[in-house]
C-alpha cells in the first residue's frame, strides 16, 4: 500500500538525518538513539513501532526540542523542520517553531491538559503564545471551529468543560484540536489511542487521517500497536534498541517482514487466537453476581444541583471454579466499576455478591475482613499502585502479615511468588521505579497472589504493556490459573486480548450486560448490535497484517478477517 495521496516529489516537512542521542554514562547502552533517519511529508503518516526503550519516544521528543537536558543529548546528525535545523535551533526559534510549524499529541491527554482551566481557555491559550494579534471575538471564534473540525459535540456547551469531564476520547479529541490550532505541517502522535476503548480509538484514528488529508500536514506517529499501524499507516519504521531495524511502505512491512525482530512483534499480537479450552457444564461456581447496582451521586457539569448515575444497573452473572471471564465494553460501560465492587472498593446500591454460597450481606465482621483476602486485583498501572518509597519485598509482606501471617512464612511465600511470576529474588531489596512497565505488572500479580486468592480482578492489566510483554503476562496469567486453580475476571476494552485469554465473554453497555457467551460465539457470532459495532472498530481489520489506511470493517455479523481464529 502507498499513501493514499501522497505525493513523494513534495518537499519533506521533516526530514531527520543520521540523529544519534547520546545517554548518560553508566546506562545499559551509550545511544537512546543512533544513526535515525526519517522522513515525512504532507498527507503521509509515518508510524515508529518498538518496544519500550526502543528510541521511538526520544525519537519523537528530540524532534519537538523537549529532551530533557544535561540527561539527553543530540551527538550528531540534523533534525530539519521545512529545512530548518532544529537541532541548531534557540529555545526562542523552538518556541516560534512549536505550534507554528509542529505540535504534538502525547498519549495521556488527563495529564497534559491543565485540570483547573476549561477546555476552551487552554486552546485559546494557544493563539495568546503564537498569535498576539488576534483579537478576543477571534480566539473565541477560531476555538469553536477547532472543536468543531474535531467533531466533539456541542461545541459551544463543551468549550466551558473541564477536562475531569470529558471522556478519553474526547479529552484527546481536544489534544488534537490543540495540535491543530496554528495549522503546522508537522503533528507528533505519541501513543495517542494506547488508553482508549476500540470505538474510541477508531474514531481518533479516522479523525486523525481525516484532518491529514484537509489540512496537509504530515503525521509522526509513535506507537507499539501493529493494529493500529495498519489502520493508519503510509510508511513504517521499526525500531529496536535505539536503531532502525526495517522500514518501507505499510503493506511490505506487515504482510512481508524481513528483520527477525518486526516478525516476532507481529507474531506476538493478539489475533482471536482462541486458547481458552472450554470448561465443563459441571464446573462449580466461585462468584455470582445478583441484579448488582450501583449509583453514584454527582454534580452536573454545568449546574450546582446534583444528578445520580446509574453505573451498574441489576448485573447479574457468574465466574466458575478455574474459569477466566472476560468483561469488554467502552468507557463509561461499567466493567470496572463492576471489578471494583467484586473488590469491594465501591459498595454496591443494592443487589448480592456471593463468594462460595455465602452473599457478602450475610457475612459476620471477620468473614467480611477475609473476603479482601480471598479477592484480589491487579491494576493498570502497577506504577501508581506501588508505594515509590517502599521496596518490593516490604509492599509484598504488607497484605500477609496485617493478615497475621509470621515473617519467616511471609519471607517463603515471597520466594515462591517470585519465582512463579519468573522475577528473581533480589528484585525484592530494590524499589518500583528501577524495573520496567512489565516487571512492574509481573511483581503486581506477585503481591496479589501473596493472599492465596480465590478470584484475581485483573483490571485492564496489559493495556499500557508493549505487544512482546503483553504475549508474556498473557501467558504468566494462564499458566498462573491453571497451576493455582484460580478463576480470573479480565476487564479490558481490546477485544482481541479478551479472545485469547477468556473462556467467556460477558459485554457491557451503559451499566447493563448486552450479550454473555463463549469466546469464540461473541467475537465470531455476535448476536447484539453493540457488540458488532465492538468487533467492526477493532483496527487492522483490512486483512491479518494490515496494510491498508483505510481499511473498512466487517458489517452485519459476518467475522473480520482478524478473527479467522486458530482454535487452540
């Protein structure tokens, strides 16, 4: 596949040459990044994939100027935006050049955007750094026109939003939008849809390729997901420890890898590869869920008054002994609001929990204390869930001993935690931030299996992971069931991960569940609407490996081509 209208004689709007970064002395390697060359042009996007440590963020940051200084350092090679070396450049020249000539999209748009200003105040900042001499009635104007091209609703009614109330996707809506104002040839996507639902992801990325193509401008997008590559991509680079390994048009790189490494990434995509045997109708059931319903009490947006949201609406459903369910929806859906309260971080509204026959309602003081015990969950971000000052053999001694559990029984049961999550024991002397996202997540289950759980909560577990690490904790999470005898509830919004790795498939919509079923029935035979409308936004749908920018998804209910499932 070639760009869809790109037109190769046209000149670069960047163009790196040979660009080594150089790190600081003592690391495991001397280059961030080493001997990168690049370049994009207007209506191309150009997608940088690789696992974490790759260079493809530093890549992307040195373009922009934002390496961190007296940490990162451009060695050699030039960085030409519309022939202007950037590399060479005065912080002065770097800020006229930034919204001007480039802006960027980074991948959490929570933690970007200001938490204390309205939406329309932050875009409108934009034109107060870079366009001086536009009048207040023209920043307003030009603010409503940029929510509108970015196709969020209600412009005029959104713009006095703050960004706690947004959802994701229209959060990053606004990021683009922020991209957009000055009209620069160059936008920077660095992981833009990695938090996102599939209908949310899928939207951004249309909405992506859309405003490429309207206004000209080349897209640098940074990203570890081959399927969002496929959806989107003209041209590919793959990069792995700082160097480029393989590049050319989208079609050759995904349907014909040369370099050993790119064939291992797309070997380690979730592909609807069915592995989950089914369990038998005789298999005993360790958690049920009776008309499950949970308010919560808010403020309108725009109102002092306050309005109730119905979160979870009579949810009911089962997870059977040695069973992993998968619970899918968007944001908003109530899947982990539901998680929460199996954890029994929310208490429910009304409705029943039962853990082995016995409702929570019906439990005296010290079962009640137990059930923290015997339900556990592993959360997205291992990072945050980590206590920064603490090593990780005393966060994993925590739980145990406030359990009464003695300190040499603890000491044997973090040796054999470790070793069943394949981390060696002297990770348990060092602190979170001196292991990576996938370590993190391995520890994170480590900790939670220290109470010898009955059912494991794994809230969207793998989502932030690197496809390789995610192939591995997928892995370490069957292998862990099968061993212990534990029963999983999965939540997660990539459908294709759900398929390999759950036996069932509960679908959640608006606080109500739409469809239950096997795997392989909800993803190859979709009986509601909603779920078609899941399966049809998942990217890369144009074929296996992709390669086309504008693939179309599967209508009806008729299976996409990624779903042509190996049933294990």
């Amino acid at each position: 596949m070639m760009s869809r209208s790109t037109d190769m004689t046209a000149t670069p709007v960047l163009e790196v040459r040979n660009l080594t970064v150089r790190l600081p002395d003592g690391g495991d390697r001397r280059h961030a990044v080493q001997d990168v060359s690049l370049v994009v042009r207007p209506r191309e996007t150009v997608c940088i994939v690789g696992e974490s440590g790759s260079g493809k963020s530093v890549t992307s940051s040195a373009v922009m100027g934002l390496l961190p200084r007296n940490v990162l350092t451009v060695e050699s090679g030039q960085i030409l935006l519309a022939g202007q070396d950037i590399t060479q450049a005065t912080p002065a020249q770097l800020q006229v050049l930034r919204g001007h000539r480039m802006a960027m999209i980074f991948q959490e748009p929570m933690t970007a955007l200001n938490p204390l200003m309205r939406i329309g105040d932050q875009i409108a900042e934009v034109f107060t750094f870079h366009a001086k001499q536009m009048d207040a009635a023209a920043r307003e104007r030009r603010v409503l026109e940029l929510l509108t091209d970015v196709h969020l609703p209600q412009p005029d009614t959104i713009r006095h939003a703050y960004p706690h109330q947004l959802s994701g996707g229209q959060r990053q809506r606004v990021m683009i939008a922020m991209a957009l104002a000055m009209e620069p040839g160059l936008i920077i996507a660095d992981e833009p849809t990695t938090a996102l639902d599939v209908t949310s992801q899928a939207q951004v990325l249309r909405l992506l390729k859309e405003l490429s193509d309207h206004h000209d401008n080349g897209v640098l997008f940074i990203t570890h997901d081959f399927d969002v590559v496929a959806e989107i991509a003209d041209r590919v680079i793959v990069m792995q420890s700082g160097r480029i390994v393989e590049q050319g048009t989208a079609d050759d790189v995904l349907n014909r890898p040369r370099h050993p490494y790119t064939q291992r990434l797309l070997d380690a995509r979730p592909r609807g590869d069915f592995r989950a045997p089914a369990l038998p109708e005789s298999a005993d059931t360790a958690l049920a869920v009776r008309e499950l319903t949970m308010r919560f009490e808010t403020r309108s947006m725009f109102r002092s008054r306050r309005r109730s949201v119905l979160a979870l609406d009579a949810v009911s459903l089962a997870v059977k002994r040695g069973e992993t369910l998968g619970i899918v929806g968007e944001s908003g859906s109530g899947k982990s609001t539901l998680g929460r309260c199996l954890a029994r971080f929310n208490t429910p509204t009304a409705g029943e929990i039962e853990l082995d026959g016995q409702t929570l309602s019906s439990m005296n003081r010290a079962a009640s204390h137990a059930w923290r015990k015997r339900v556990q969950m592993v959360f997205q971000d291992p990072f945050r869930s980590f206590n920064p000052r603490l090593t990780i053999g005393r966060t994993l001694a925590e739980g145990p001993m406030n359990f009464g559990a003695s300190l040499a029984d603890t000491q044997v049961r973090m040796r054999e935690m470790m070793q069943l999550v394949s981390m060696d024991a002297s990770a348990l002397e060092r602190f979170p931030h001196e292991f990576s996202g996938g370590q993190r997540q391995r520890l994170s289950i480590a900790r939670a299996l220290m109470m010898d759980p009955e059912i494991l909560i794994a809230d969207e577990a793998v989502s932030a992971l690197d496809v390789s690490v995610q192939a591995q904790i997928l892995d370490l999470l069957e292998s862990i069931r099968e061993r212990l005898g534990l029963s999983i509830v999965f939540i997660t919004h990539d459908l294709r991960v759900a398929a390999r790795l759950c036996h069932r498939i509960v679908v959640m919509q608006r606080g109500q569940i739409v469809e239950t079923g096997s795997a392989q029935d909800v993803f190859l035979r979709p009986q509601s609407a909603y779920t078609r409308e899941l399966v049809a936004a998942i990217p890369g749908q144009a074929g296996e490996g992709g390669g086309s920018a504008s693939g179309t998804s599967s209508a009806g209910g008729t299976s996409p081509a990624f779903m042509e499932a190996r049933v294990a």
